[in-house]
C-alpha cells in the first residue's frame, strides 16, 4: 500500500509540475482584444504571460510576408504592480517546492518512511496546490487593466485610435496553473490517507507465517504427526524384518 500510494504521489506531482511550468513560462496566460479605429471588426488579439508576452517578427521573402508568433520579454519600463510580482513569486515557490517533495514522493516507494514523513510530503503538497493557486493573482493584475503595451502600441500608431478591452480571458497558460492546482491537491490525498503498519505488528505477522509453515511441515491434513506416523512405520518394518529372520533360523535347525 505504501508503495503504491507513493508512485500515485509522485506521477500526480510529476505531471502537475511540468503543467506548472509550462503555465508559468508560456507567453499566453491571459489574452486581451485590442481594437485599431481603422479596422474596428478585426481585433487584435494581444496575449500575455507571467514572464513573457507573445510578440510578432516579419519577414519578408521572394514568396511573400511572413509573420511569425514568438515569445518576448517584457520592456524595462513595463508596469508591473503587486499581483503581478506576487504571481511571478508563488509561480516560483510551486515549482520549487512540488519539484522537491515530487522527487522525494517518487524515492520513496523505494524505501521505508515514516508515517509522520508522509505526513510532511502531504503538507507540502497542500501547501504547493496554494501557491499555484495563487499564481491566479495575475488574472486581476496590471497586465489586464493597466498595460503598457497598449500603451506603447497607441505612441507608435498615434493616427489610429487603439481601444482594448477592460477584461481579459483565460487561455493555455492560465488553464494548465489550474489544471496544475488540482493535481497537486489530488497528490496530497494518498499522502495522508497512508497505512503503514507498525513494526511490532510486522514482526508479529512475520512469527505467524513461520509458525504456520512449522504447521504444515509437521502436520498432515488430518492432524496427525507425520513423524509419529513414519517413526512407527519403521517399527513395524523392523518388527516384520525380525520375524523373517526368526522364521529363517527355525527352518534351518
């Protein structure tokens, strides 16, 4: 039980830790609809994540423009408040923490921890499901309401009126941190819910088995000693053996 409790730990771990990166890495958390006065029924659709936003590189070739998404960084100047910080920090702590008690929970059905280690590992679950819960804190940042991006977009195109939306939705990176919260949480559950019987009880199990094994070499089916049995078989061969030879000797006289 303790085995397998601990492999159901660790790939639940396992996988929320990589949906956890990738939430956090990948530049499309959030996006927002941004909308130029020139074309007001063809919005551009601005997407932003923790650490990165997704850019635009043009190239031009002998078979026409090309326009490729890539991911960039954010500018020096951008603004960044406090959600937005305390996203990127407890982003960080997840994948710090989950990462250890992940390995830790994945060596551990190769050896024999504590009840009150488990305990431990399901507290650091728990308390990994709450920072990547938190990282959520980036949906109501300033990355949604006040974004400098829009912003620099307006400066560069002052003719064209650029309006952007007040609300943001949610898209790849921002549903694997809630993917990634979950099963964090459900790699908690086996954690706690582990038996691990005492050592006294193993012993004990352990002295039986071998008692009942002395059992059955001993004992037939019917309860009777074997070694009685045979020990008494061999007295009436020796007796009958006796008896031969007695027989023997008073024909020849």
């Amino acid at each position: 039980m303790t085995t397998f409790a601990s492999m159901i730990s660790g790939l639940l771990g396992l996988t929320a830790w990589f949906l956890s990166l990738f939430g956090g890495v990948y530049c499309k958390f959030l996006s927002n609809m941004v909308t130029a006065s020139t074309s007001p029924d063809e919005p551009i659709t601005l997407n932003l994540g923790i650490w990165y936003y997704q850019g635009y590189y043009v190239a031009n070739s002998t078979d026409g423009t090309v326009v490729y998404e890539l991911c960039r960084s954010y500018p020096d100047d951008m603004n960044i408040d406090t959600k937005w910080r305390s996203a990127r920090a407890f982003s960080t702590l997840a994948l710090m923490v989950g990462g250890f008690v992940t390995i830790w929970a994945m060596y551990s059905g190769c050896s024999t921890p504590s009840k009150t280690l488990y305990r431990v590992g399901g507290i650091l679950f728990m308390l990994t499901c709450l920072f990547q819960g938190l990282v959520l804190l980036f949906l109501n940042s300033s990355a949604c309401s006040n974004n400098t991006l829009t912003d620099k977009l307006q400066e560069e195109m002052p003719v064209i009126d650029i309006t952007a939306e007040d609300t943001c939705d949610m898209t790849a990176g921002a549903k694997c941190t809630i993917a990634a919260t979950v099963l964090w949480f459900c790699a908690a559950i086996p954690a706690f819910r582990v038996d691990i019987p005492q050592r006294g009880a193993v012993a004990t199990e352990k002295e039986k088995e071998k008692e009942a094994e002395a059992d059955e070499r001993t004992f037939d089916p019917d309860e009777h000693e074997v070694a009685k049995e045979k020990a008494s078989v061999e007295v009436a061969r020796g007796a009958e053996d006796l008896a031969a030879a007695h027989d023997k000797e008073t024909e020849a006289a």
